[in-house]
C-alpha cells in the first residue's frame, strides 16, 4: 500500500477538533458539560454492550458479500477482522483506516477482490442509512421549514442516485438480488441497533426517547458515515446542533446526546482491538 502524506493521515483529526471547538463556541457548552458530568454508568454500558453485536452483524454481512464476490471469507474470520477494524476505526486519525486495514490483511484473495468486496459491504450500509433518513423525513410534519425540507429531501435523493450510478451500484443490485433478503435483515438490524444505541445514550445524559429518534439520528449517522472526521467526533455533534432546533429543542441538549453515543461507541469497539493477535490475515501467495 502507498504511504499517505503525514498531513492527509491527520487531516480528520484536524477537521474534528476544528468543527467540535466551532460547535462548543456556538451552544451552550456549560449546559452540554453539565448533562455529561451526569451521565448514568447503566445507560452508557448498556449502549456499549451493543458494540460486539453490531461487530457480529456487520461481520456476517461482509462475510456473505465478500463470498458472492468471489472472495472466500469465512463468517468468524469477517466478524473477528470486522471487530480489529472498528476498533481501529475509534483509535486512528483517519475516518478509513480500519477499512484499510482489514482490506490489506485480506490481500491473499487479491486485493483489488477484497477492496471490491468492502466497497459493496460499506455501499450497503451507506444504502441502509439512506433509506432509513428517507423514511423518517414524513415523521419530521412541518417542523423544519420549507426550504430545509426541500433541501433535505434533495440530498438524500442525490445520495440515492449517487449510490445507484456509482461503480459499487450495479455489484450492490446485483448482490441484493442473488442474497437481498437477508442483506436486508442485517443491514436494517444493524441500523436498528444504531438507532437503540442513540436512545440508550439520550438515557444517559437525561433525555428520553422521542421524536428526535426516528427524525434527528437517522441525519446524525448519515453524517457520520461521510469519512471526513476522527470517529465522527465533531460532524456527529455538528449536525445535532443543527438539526435539533428543528424539534424545538436546544442544541446543547443534541450535542450531548451525540457526545454520549461516541463515547459509547468508543468503549464498545475497543475490545475488538483484541483481535489483532487472535485473527489471522490471509497471506498473500
């Protein structure tokens, strides 16, 4: 694999501090850290016990991806290299590098096949939250204006497009076709568990399940998946901030639910760091 420049390695790191410092500066931060002090331990390890499923879910879908792609990936091997890369995921200065990793360490089935197949098995996630953000827009009422609606429905039609005419697009359709009822099964329980590990985290920081689950989060973790931030530490919070007020809801009040999931994710994923010794990389021949 060719080195990256230094300055790319850090740059999600640099645009997470840059836009968490710009988000703090625009709520009130002394609400969002007094919400934090008082985070309960309960809440916040029940929404972190939901990290190795989601490891085996996102495992298994890759798995069956990989193997419909002509990439011989067993279901253990997927989800122990699945749970090293969302760990290093949470470490690493970069919104991919997990990916990457996990990509390399397949490079014995050929490493264009095993970037192909990682492709897809992110394009059915990326699809997955789409769909999800498209199906929460009529819970939203008038809430958000005309004009934010319009804009709301106009990006996810263009991600919709972008993820049909995109060269993953025709491997997708046709993955989903030869294997689409259980790709659906995981990947909309997998988005499901995203969704009860925000209201866990809302729990934590004293604000109960409502209407910003099913409207609000679904736009959180779209922007979460764009890979430009460190773990998707400050565009989580950003878009919160953002998007609350819609609710009639103070943004602090999203931003500390934001900030509680990442840290629940965060201590969810790290076990899988484990997995660097215990899974064994596919050699190349």
């Amino acid at each position: 694999m060719r080195e990256r420049p230094r300055w790319r390695k850090l740059l999600p790191l640099a645009v997470s501090v840059a836009v968490a410092v710009a988000v703090l500066a625009s709520v009130d931060a002394s609400a969002v850290v007094e919400r934090l002090k008082g985070l309960g331990p309960g809440w916040m390890l029940a929404a972190a016990a939901l990290g190795p499923l989601q490891v085996a879910l996102g495992g298994w879908r890759w798995a069956r991806v990989s193997r419909a792609l002509g990439v011989p990936l067993d279901t253990r091997s997927a989800i122990a290299e699945y749970g090293l890369s969302t760990g290093l995921n949470q470490v690493l200065p970069s919104g991919v590098a997990g990916d990457a990793v996990r990509v390399w360490r397949q490079r014995g089935h050929g490493l264009r096949a095993a970037a192909h197949a990682a492709v897809v098995d992110r394009a059915l996630g990326l699809g997955s939250l789409v769909l999800v953000t498209a199906l929460s827009l009529p819970f939203w009422g008038d809430a958000p204006g005309t004009w934010s609606r319009v804009g709301a429905v106009a990006v996810v039609a263009l991600l919709g497009l972008g993820l049909l005419l995109s060269p993953a697009g025709a491997a997708t359709r046709g993955l989903l076709a030869a294997d689409g009822p259980m790709q659906i099964v995981l990947s909309g329980t997998l988005t499901g568990s995203f969704l009860l590990g925000f209201g866990l985290a809302g729990q934590a920081v004293g604000v109960a399940p409502g209407d910003w689950l099913l409207t609000a989060v679904p736009w959180l973790l779209l922007a979460m998946a764009v890979p430009l931030s460190f773990a998707g530490w400050g565009i989580r919070e950003a878009s919160a901030a953002l998007v609350w007020p819609w609710l009639a809801r103070t943004p602090d009040e999203g931003v500390a639910v934001a900030a509680a999931y990442g840290v629940s994710v965060l201590v969810g994923a790290l076990p899988g760091l484990l997995f660097w010794g215990w899974a064994r990389p596919e050699e190349a021949p």
